[in-house]
DNA sequence: AAGTGGTCTAGACCACGTT
DNA sequence: ACGTGGTCTAGACCACTTT
C-alpha cells in the first residue's frame, strides 16, 4: 500500500503543477476537488458524485473522499445533506444569505436588503484597484456603485470593482433585474463563485457622496468596509468598499 | 457493538444531566472533555492524556476519540503537536496572541500593545450588564478602564465588565503588574479560559471621556466594539466595550 | 428496497519529537 | 527505540431520503 501511495504523489506531482508536492492524499483529493468545482464540473447547487463513486474515479478508499469532503464542508465550499448527497456551495440557499452580509438590527432578526445600483461604468484599474484584484494597472474594470435599504431605510453604499475581463456584460439594467444577492447573480450570470473575503474596518467621517446618497448628515460617523473577495484557489475577483449607517444596524462578528 | 454503543448512550443520559440525550458517541466524547477543561483537570498550555489514554478510559476507539479531540481543536479548544500531545489552549502562546486582539497596522506586521488599566472599581451589575454576563440586576462586578498603545500611541479604551464572584481580588495593580495579554493573566490567576466572543462593532462619535482618555479630538469617529466573551460551555464571563481609533490601524476580518 | 451521508471499529503504517 | 499524533484502509452498521 505504500508504494501504491508513493507513486500516486508521483503522478500527483507530474500531472498537476499547482499541487503541492509531497501531500497527504485527502489534500490532493481535496485539490482535485476544487479543480473540477474551478472548471465548472459541478454548478453552484448540484450535487457531486456520491462519496463511493469518487472513490472509484481517485482510486482511495472512501474514508479518504470523507475526509477531503469534510474538509471542504467545513470551509463552506460544499455542503453535506444526509441521505441526500453532498452539494456545491451556493449564495442563492436562504440559509447562507447572511454569511456575507453581517449587519444584523439593533432589534429582531436579520432581514434581506433591497438593493438599488446607481452607476455601473467601465474604467481602467488604478495601482490601488489592480493590485487588489491582482491585475495590471489600466487593465478594464467594472465599477459599481449600489444602495442597501433595510424596510426602506437606505442603510449601505457599496463601491464595487470587478475585473473586466470575467465580468463582461454587466450592466446596471442586468444589476437591477435580480432580487437575490449579488453573489448569487455572478454564480448564474458569470459563472464566479464567491468562496472567502478579507474585510479591513474602519470608522470615518461620512464622504460628500456618500452622505447624500445615503440621505444622511455628512459627518456623520460611517462604519468603512474595504472588502477583498475570493474564488475557489485564493483567486481575488472582487474589490468593495462599502460605508455603513451602523444606528439601527451593527456588523456582528463571532471570534473563535 | 450496537447494542453497547446504546447502553454507553444510557449511561451518558443517566449520569449528566447536560449531556445531550441522544448524540454519537464522539459528541459525549466532546462533552466529557470540556467538562474535564472546564473543572480544571488539565490546565491551559498542559498536554491532555494521549488518543489511546482517552481511547482506554472513555471505553471507545482511538478514531472516535480522535474525532472528538479534532472538533475541539478545529474550535480552539485543544491544539495538536504532532510527535509530542495535545494540549489545552492558551492565551499566553505567542501563536494565539492576535486571536482576539484584530487590529492590524495599515503598514507593517500586527504588534503586541503596551496595555495600561486607568481604574478598577467594583459596582453593582445594571439591567444591561447583568442580562449580557448572564447574572442579577445588582450582582457585584468588577469595572476596568484600560488604555492599549502600539508604538507609544494610544489606540484603544476598553471598559471591562467582569462577574465579582468570579474575579475576586482583582485590583488595577494586580493587572498593571502583568505584561502580557489580559486573557492570559486570567488563566494564570483565575483559572478562566476565554474561548469565544461575539462582537458588534458600529461607528460613533467620540464620547468626550474617551476622547480625554485617548488624547483625540472629541467628535472624531471611533469604532466602537461591543464584546461579551465566553468560556467553556458557552457561559459569558466578560463585557467589553472597546472604542478604536482607526486611522492608523483597522479591524481585520475574515469572511468564511 | 436502495442509495446517500454519518458513526464506529480495528489495524497498519508514516512523520515527528524525545529519550 | 519509543511514544505521540497523522494518514489510509476495509468493513460493519445507523439515520435519513427517495423510489
């Protein structure tokens, strides 16, 4: 068995030039995984082959699939449903609706936000924006700006950057059309989905725009949300910079 | 193999009345493991009895202890060392110190603070306090004020509220005797292990106390972050109410 | 009844750290 | 050499969902 092990990370290590070189087989079982969940094999809300039929296709044991399966549940890349089978990750499930929107009412449970885009222009990456989104500065860009309103309360502006060269097409008119989350348009529209964000917090005095775009006192302190969002593999797909009305909202946050 | 699984499974429900009635075995595994870190068996920073100790002593295989022990350290509980144990966590680990502790520079690598503790009074516990630690309207508390510096700059004024029947003997010397991490120091002398915390964080005008304390301007904005911290099995034991000035440094977070 | 994930076991071997 | 956790396997049975 080990000898069979050994040459598996051989031809692990001459097949795949991303995967790591010498690797526990659950963590080559879990690159593979996310290759194929990378390449579209299996959409946002489908099932994967069943725990036995991938171990037949990797040619382990299923203990091995669980393990890497487990590991990709637990990072929100997949999801286990018992008797039912094991599914990609989707923005569009209500019950991760609140996973990337944390502001949660001083009073009574989260409610969804109504969104409303203002601007939807393409420009060119500043240094700032390309490397954020890990492209060259003046490469094509598409900037957003859209209003959250809780129960009509215009509540967040966010400034959205998205590399032109995947989000082709997009357009306020698109924006405006869906109800869903945005995350849940680009994984139907665009085929990207959204798997990790880095968040940096801070408090400022509201912005001229942004003060009269949320209806409030410029100011005002606003809570800014400089937010880097990640596709399956760490890749960067989404610069956001959102400012917060935090009186009747708080951003929640749990430490472990 | 059935039918003992199910006789452990009565037991369990016989001899704690905490237990969960009917759970795997490796989830009363789980719980006989915090009960044991909670009654102090084993003190932060010690190794826990190895798999096959466990494994003989709760009657169960070494892979259901494993599974046990592996969810504890996937919640910070417990961590591995591969070749030497597993131990109990602590604040006092250099690894963990930024755990809690999430502002980073807008430059550079996260430093340690410089902590200082302005006053440390007792009171009584008001509707507020009392509801978030769990405790009665007018049960003692012990109230701090202290100020965090990185690089000699003030940054942070924390108000701390901490259960009087646990904290007994705490003094403002006491805690400006410790270098390190507060955390840390309550392990070491109240044997309270902080385990996980929820925070909302909002942005507001400076009170004009905290501006004095923090030698700002008052009005500027301030992130303010409302903690209550718990320890094993979820019973709160900490209230802070922190006001960050985040010009120089921000919150980071993680979106999973 | 059949298929899925969930739990539990027993045993082999590997990797790491200490003695 | 020994003890620790880490990986992998094979097989049994349970719990849930659908046919």
């Amino acid at each position: 068995m080990s000898d069979n092990l050994r040459a598996r990370i051989a031809v692990a290590e001459l097949s795949s030039s991303t995967a790591a070189a010498f690797s526990p087989l659950y963590q080559q079982i879990k690159a593979l995984l996310v290759k194929s969940l990378d390449a579209g094999e299996w959409k946002p809300g489908e099932s994967i082959p069943s725990e036995i039929e991938l171990a037949a296709r990797f040619q382990v044991s299923q203990g091995t699939v669980r393990k890497a399966v487990d590991e990709l549940a637990a990072e929100n890349l997949l999801f286990r449903r018992q008797g039912k089978g094991t599914f990609v990750a989707t923005h569009l499930e209500p019950r991760v609706r609140f996973r990337f929107l944390r502001l949660a009412p001083n009073e009574g449970e989260p409610e969804p936000a109504q969104s409303l885009v203002l601007e939807c222009r393409r420009i060119r990456a500043s240094a700032d924006t390309a490397r954020a989104l890990e492209i060259k500065s003046g490469d094509p860009v598409v900037a957003l700006r859209r209003k959250l309103s809780f129960a009509n309360i215009p509540t967040v502006i966010d400034d959205i950057y998205l590399p032109g060269a995947i989000f082709k097409g997009l357009t306020a008119d698109l924006l405006n059309g869906y109800s869903g989350p945005l995350y849940g348009m680009f994984e139907t529209e665009f085929g990207i989905n959204m798997v990790r964000a880095d968040e940096k917090i801070r408090a400022v005095v509201a912005p001229q725009d942004i003060a009269v775009a949320l209806g409030v006192t410029p100011s005002i302190p606003l809570l800014c949300v400089e937010r880097i969002s990640y596709t399956y593999g760490n890749r960067p797909v989404e610069l956001r910079i959102g400012h917060y009305v935090t009186d009747e909202y708080y951003y929640r946050n749990s430490l472990n």
